[in-house]
C-alpha cells in the first residue's frame, strides 16, 4: 500500500513536470494570432481562447508519451483540451495571486535543462537554433517558462505544505495492518454426470448469442517496396565498386599523424637575413652533439616554444608557408632540416613523430564496400519507386497488378486478421487500421502505409468477413460444456447458501462441515498482503462486515474455479506498526503528507474550474 | 467669450488670466506628474516586493525539502514579516504550520491555520480549514471538527467537497457513528475522490447484512 501511494505520487509529480517543460513547446501564443478571424475558437478560459491548432499541438505531445498503446484518437484529443483548460486555469489563478518568478530563477532553469545544452553545458547556439526551429522569440519562451515556474512554486507550496499527524499515520496502519480471523470451506463445483438435453443445449444457445460471435476479420493482398529488396538488386561491378571507393577514400583512410618541433632565427631589425641563416647553419652543426629540445631552448628565437623544446604539436597541411610544410612533411623521423625560410626567419624542422598514415586497400573493404554502395545506390531507386508506387496505386485504386508490373514487385496476401489482432504483416497497428479504413473497406487501395522509414506497403481488401455468429452445429461442444460449468456452479451456489443459513442461524461450522463431507480451514491473522489465501478470497474477507456483538459474519464469495467459498469472520483486530513500518516511520509519513497534498491540490484545481468562466464548443465535448 | 480689439489687449489678457490661475496650473502639473510617477514607481515597488519574496519563498521551500527545520521557521518569519501583503506570506503561513506539527505543537499548528482560514481567499481558507479540521482529529475534538465542516457553505466548496467528505467520515469514525462515516465516504467516492485509502476505509465499514437486505 505504501508503495502504492509513493508511486502515485511521483507519477503524478513526474506528469507535472513533464507538463512544465512541454507546456513551453506548446507554441499557444502564435497559433492564436495565426487562428484569429478565421476559425471559431473550441474552447475558452477567461479571455484566453484555444483554437484546434492548440488542441491538435496539445495532442501531439499528449499522443508521444503514450506511444504505442492503441488509444482512441478522438478521446485522447479530448483529454488534451482537458489538460489545456486546466492549465489555463491555474495559470490564471497564480497570476492574478500576484506569484512572480524572478528572472534569476528562470535563467538557472533554462541552463539546466538538457535541451540547450551541449556537452553538459548550456550552449547559447544551440539555445537559439532551437527556438528559432520553433519559430519563438527568446522573451517568449522565457515568459512561458516563468509561467510555468509559477505554476510548479504554487503546486509545491499546496503539496510541500501538507503534514500528517502521528494520528494518521497510525489509523493509516490500523486499516493496512489490519488483522482477521476466519473459518471457511470450499463448496466443490461438480459437473453432473448426465449430459444435458438437446432442447437445453438449443435454449442456451439462443440466450448467450454474443458468447458465439466471431469478430469482424479481413485479409489483404499487398504489395511492399523494400530498401533491402532494392539493394540486393543493385548491380556491382568492380569498375563501379572502385569509383565508389575512390569517392569514400576519406572512410577508409587513417592520416599520417606527424609531430614537429623547431627552431627560429627571426629576420628582424637587429638581425638581417644573412646573419640569421648563419646562425642557423651554425646551430645545425651544434645539433651534432647537443639535443635539439635543449637548443631551442637556448637560442630559439621563438620564445614560446622554445620552453617546450619548440614543439609545434601536430602538424597539419595548409596551415603553414609553403615551403616550411614541403621540409616538414619530406622529413624523415628524427632528421632535422636544413635551415628554411619563411617571414619570420629561417627554421631548423626536426619531426619528433611519425605514425604512416594508411589507406585500407580496395580488396579489404570490398564487401563493406558493396554493401554500402547498394545502398547509397537503392536508397534514390527506393524514394522514386515509392512516387511511383503512391501515384500508380491510387491512380489505378482497383488493383494491384499494374503498379506491382510496373515495379517489379510480388503481390502477397495475409492471413485473416481483425482489428486488434493479427499475424504476420497484419502484426503492425498501421496495417490492421490501414485494412479497416474506409477507403479499403470501399474497395480501393490503401494510401502508402509506412513501415520504419525503409519498407512501403499498399494494400487492398482480399477477403472481408463481417461479425457473424456461429451456427449452433458448429459450436455444440462449447455449449454443453458452458452448460455444465453453469449447473456445477448453480449447484454450488446453492449448497453454500445452505450452509451459509445454516451458519448464520448458529450452528457450528464443524458440524455442518461434517456433514456435507467438507473439510474445514481455520486462519488466524489474515493480513491484506496475505498470499497462501486465492486472492478473491482474500479480497472478500477485508470486505465483510464486522462481526456485532459476538456474533461471526457469514459470508460467500466464489472462486475462478466456481468454487464457493463460506466464510465465518469471527475476529478483526486492528493492525499496528511492525518493527519494520517503525523503521520506516519518517518516510511513510512523508508519503501519507504527500498523498494528503496530492489530494488537496487536486481539490483546489477542480474548485478553480468549477469557479473559471470556461466554455467548449460542444461537439468537441461531444466527443469526450 | 470677450473678442479683444488689440494685441495688447489680448496679451493683457493672458497676463491677467496666468496672475489668477498660473499657480494653480502649474499646481496641478506638479501633482499630475507627481502622480504619474509615483504609480510608477508604486508598481515597480511592488514588481520588486513580489519578486523578493518570491525568491525568500523558494529558499524555505528549499529549506523545508532538505529537512533544515530551524533556518526554514526562520525563513516563514521573515516572508511573514517582510512581504505581508503578498500571497507568499500565507503560503509561508501553510509551511510553518507544517513545520509546527512535525515538532509535535499541534495548539500552535492550529491557531496558525485557523488564522489562515479565516483571512485568506476561498481556495487557500478551504486549505487550511482541512488541515485544521485533520489537527482537530488528531487532537480528539471531533464535535468542534463537525462543526467546522457544517459550517462550510457547500456553494462555495464544490471542488473541496471530496476532501470534506472523507474527513467528515474520519470524524463519524473517530465517534464509532458508522452509519453516517460510510455515507460520507460513499460521497467522496461517488464524486470521484482520488483517495488511495478511501476504498479500503469504506471497506472496513461494511454494514452487517441484515441491513443491506433492507437497501
């Protein structure tokens, strides 16, 4: 139980921030202006006034955290509008209780949210292009997020506010530890012995004809267009293979990594040309005994690298003069360069690194190489054969023969399959809603039906089976077994209501127990949690009445098996603490406070509604 | 109107009409602008207050989350006394009443809300008259707990009215009055409370069957 409200509790925390940061996305503002004049609003709060655009946004976010489930569209729409109404409200609300965010607040916020940031960090680039992809204005969205802020300081303060006492964190525990003893037996379902008759089976039959309908099913015949598909029929050539490979070289090329360091004679107003290559010259014979870091250090005229010995770090072409890069990348590893002019001055080049580069021959990467090609190749082939597959299909809606001729493609059928459910290709939602649209069930093909972003399918109505009912003949054997469960369990509810009068007028239950070749189970301290109880059973105890002055309550309560089950409740016993809820006294009574709030706040917002001068056009409200 | 002959004359005029009335015009000018900026700047004071206590208030929520009772009551005092007119100031009020019953002072937790529920507008005295009303519970005054409910005016607590109810049937409990503590919590399950342990204390009320055969 505790759990069950710690989880509610955070789902519905968690839903409210989820609101926060996609309200803000919402774009409400400047569908409005863009709405105004041309459609009627479908909803209104105060002044503000919602148009379809706003719904239909509302909606999509809504639709995106339920992915996959197969909700009603028209009834998720609704919901949207819901959530926007009352958003609208408490916005309203807190603005006119005068709550502010203050800019600081709104600023750490927006650096905080993972959106804008790159690397962890908030990045004002990223910041930007995202706004400007939603066509919002940074006061804008600033102004939004404040009101969403508001709308979270103010939730906090109803559910943060919230206390439990000591007094009800114990009646929580006297209810959920709640204790109670019972005797029961369990009355048997017996199927007789003797076979029903035919004009039984006949009436039964006739009186549950929905348990024998079979849902309404339709096959397909469809045509798929594959980028796979495509590409294994791409043709290689190696002629081709090798173009391609010169195209991508760049994939399968790891450059030369090449570090260099140097030393600088400048060319200056004290130094002339000549002087400098001097030096220079002379320094290249000290190199023959004396390190080439521990020089640059000495005499380099380059006094930022010359600390570092004159490393350069990694050197990259184009980035240098000319001929300083033509000495540097003719090097060998460890040879120093004669002395080379630049502007600067003259350079002495010693590479201190050398990793070859190295280009993955065309042999190696062939199959790699096919295969990628196919698909660069298909990926063109795939996009215009999907026109093509679009415009034939609906060009030609009664057949799928021309457009399969014209592209080559094999024309596969499914299996029977109904809505909800069904095999193979009708195991994709968008098939089965694709097969059961209007336009199908017409006789037509199908619009394109996407499949990932790689497979295409068109399809037209094969087979079409409406909801039907089986013929009696076909279903007999059901039927009589139906009847049978039926009689076994009419029987039983029967024989427990004899015991039960029998129990309730004061007779013990050993003794009718006894009689009725019952075995009796007697349980002590049955606790809600309790699992050696079928759960049905379980669920029956904590719902019987208390026993009145000394008296059990009698109850039945029937099992999955049809089973009854009679029941004497002679004890409840309220529940206390464990040492283990001692334990986690603090936290339970955080999550007691927290529901409190939870339902405090829900309270207020429905009050708030019910206050708003809202109004829905109707048949939006119709739908719902 | 008088039509002048002269410009003198007219220049007469004006010099006569600015003797009488010029101290008061500029008078007036004084006091207009005056005006003009002293709402200005009334409004950019209270823009200022607003988002002072905003941001004191965000630091005693902080405060309360972490669990930091002491500079929490500090900061619901200071809000309280700072920023009196904003609606922060209840909120804090709500928050030290909290912190209150977490150190076991109910009396003063009481006197807090019931401050709070009769000076505060609708939905936030509806807050605080349920937090009051479970104190009373706790502290066994269930009659002056009833009485707090009765007096209510059911118009104006539509939404609250799940809450209420299900703290009305907590009090019949509490006064071993079943009958009436399971149709209180009927009727907060019947208006769609979301109660997780509504069901289970409805549960805990079945009636014996002899009065169930009579419904």
């Amino acid at each position: 139980m505790l759990t069950k409200i710690r989880e509610k509790a955070q789902g519905a925390f968690a839903w409210g921030i989820l609101i926060i940061i996609c309200v803000p996305f919402a774009l409400w503002g400047i569908q409005n202006y863009l709405g105004a004049g041309k459609e009627p609003p479908v909803a209104s709060v105060g002044d503000r006034e919602f148009y379809q655009q706003d719904v239909n946004r509302a909606y999509e976010q809504y639709s995106q955290n339920l992915q996959g489930m197969n909700i009603d569209e028209q009834m998720l729409k609704a919901q949207a509008l819901e959530k926007l109404i009352k958003d609208e409200v408490l916005l309203q609300y807190v603005h006119a209780e005068g709550l502010v965010t203050t800019d600081n607040k709104a600023r750490e916020f927006i650096k905080s949210l993972e959106y804008f940031q790159v690397d962890g960090k908030f990045d004002e680039k990223q910041y930007k292009a995202l706004l400007n992809s939603q066509r919002m204005t940074s006061a804008e969205f600033v102004s939004r997020i404040k009101n969403a802020l508001m709308m979270e300081q103010f939730q906090r303060s109803i559910i943060d506010s919230s206390f439990a006492t000591q007094y009800d964190v114990e009646s929580f525990f006297k209810i959920q530890n709640q204790q109670r003893d019972v005797d029961y037996v369990i009355v048997p379902a017996q199927q007789p012995a003797e076979q029903p008759s035919e004009e039984e089976v006949a009436a039964y039959y006739q009186q549950h004809q929905d348990l024998y309908k079979v849902p309404e099913q339709v096959s397909v015949e469809y045509v798929e267009l594959s980028l796979d598909d495509i590409a294994k029929t791409i043709e290689v050539t190696d002629e081709k293979l090798k173009a391609f490979y010169e195209e991508q070289r760049d994939q399968y090329t790891t450059p030369e990594r090449r570090k260099i360091s140097h030393i600088l004679f400048a060319i200056n107003d004290k130094t002339d040309e000549k002087t400098a290559l001097e030096k220079a010259l002379q320094a290249k014979k000290e190199l023959a005994d004396k390190d080439f870091s521990t020089l640059a250090a000495e005499v380099s005229d380059d006094k930022l690298t010359a600390k570092t010995g004159g490393d350069l770090g990694l050197f990259t072409a184009g980035t240098m003069e000319k001929e300083f890069e033509e000495a540097a990348s003719s090097l060998q590893l460890g040879e120093v360069s004669e002395p080379v002019k630049s502007p600067y001055g003259y350079h002495l080049i010693k590479v201190t690194e050398l990793v070859p580069g190295e280009v993955k021959s065309f042999e190696a990467v062939k199959a790699e190489l096919t295969k990628s090609y196919q698909k660069a190749q298909a990926e063109n082939a795939f996009y215009e054969s999907g026109e093509t597959l679009s415009e034939m299909s609906y060009e030609n809606p009664d057949n799928l023969q021309t457009v399969a001729d014209a592209l080559g493609l094999t024309i596969k059928k499914s299996t029977l399959f109904t809505r909800d459910n069904g095999e193979g290709i009708a195991g994709d939602p968008k098939i089965r809603s694709a097969a059961f649209s209007e336009d199908v069930q017409q006789g037509n093909n199908s619009t394109p039906v996407e499949l990932g972003d790689d497979r295409l399918v068109v399809l037209r109505m094969l087979e079409h089976k409406v909801a039907a009912t089986r013929d009696l003949s076909e279903v007999k054997q059901d039927v009589i077994a139906a009847l049978l469960r039926d009689k076994a369990k009419q029987q039983a509810t029967e024989k427990a209501q004899q015991v039960k009068s029998r129990l309730q007028a004061g007779e013990s239950i050993d003794a009718v127990a006894a009689e009725n070749k019952l075995e009796v189970k007697k349980m002590t301290g049955i606790t809600r949690g309790d699992r050696e109880l079928p759960w049905q059973l379980n669920q029956a105890i904590f719902k019987a009445a208390h026993p009145v002055g000394g008296k059990p309550t009698i109850f039945t309560t029937a099992l999955p098996s049809d089973d009854q089950v009679v029941a004497s409740l002679s004890k409840v016993k309220e529940g206390v603490m464990t040492e283990d809820d001692k334990k986690q006294l603090e936290l339970a009574t955080k999550n007691i406070a927290r529901a409190f709030g939870q339902n405090e706040f829900s309270a207020l917002l429905n009050s708030l509604q019910a206050e708003a001068d809202i109004s829905v056009k109707p048949q939006i409200q119709a739908q719902n | 109107m008088a039509i002048y002959d002269t410009e003198e004359e007219q220049v007469e005029a004006l010099k006569r009409w600015w003797k009488e009335n010029g101290t008061s015009t500029i008078a007036g000018l004084v006091v207009g602008i005056a005006l003009i900026l002293g709402w200005n700047y009334w409004q950019s004071h209270k823009k200022e207050q607003a988002a002072q206590a905003s941001a004191l208030y965000d630091q005693l929520l902080t405060a309360t989350d972490a669990g930091n009772k002491e500079s929490a009551e500090k900061l619901a005092e200071r809000t309280k006394e700072q920023f009196g007119t904003t609606k922060y100031a209840l909120y804090s009020g709500l928050v030290q009443a909290k912190l209150k019953v977490q150190q076991g002072d109910l009396a003063v937790a009481k006197q807090i809300l019931e401050g709070l529920a009769a000076k505060s507008d609708d939905e936030l005295s509806h807050i605080a008259r349920i937090r009051l009303v479970r104190l009373m519970l706790a502290t066994g005054e269930h009659e002056q707990g009833l009485e707090v409910i009765n007096k209510v005016d059911p118009a104006s607590s539509s939404g609250f009215s799940v809450t209420y109810d299900e703290l009305l049937g907590d009090l019949y409990v509490a006064l071993d009055r079943r009958a009436e503590a399971r149709t209180a919590y009927q009727n907060a399950l019947r208006n769609g409370s979301q109660s997780p342990l509504l069901q289970l204390k409805i549960d805990d009320l079945t009636a014996p069957e002899i009065i169930q055969t009579q419904k």
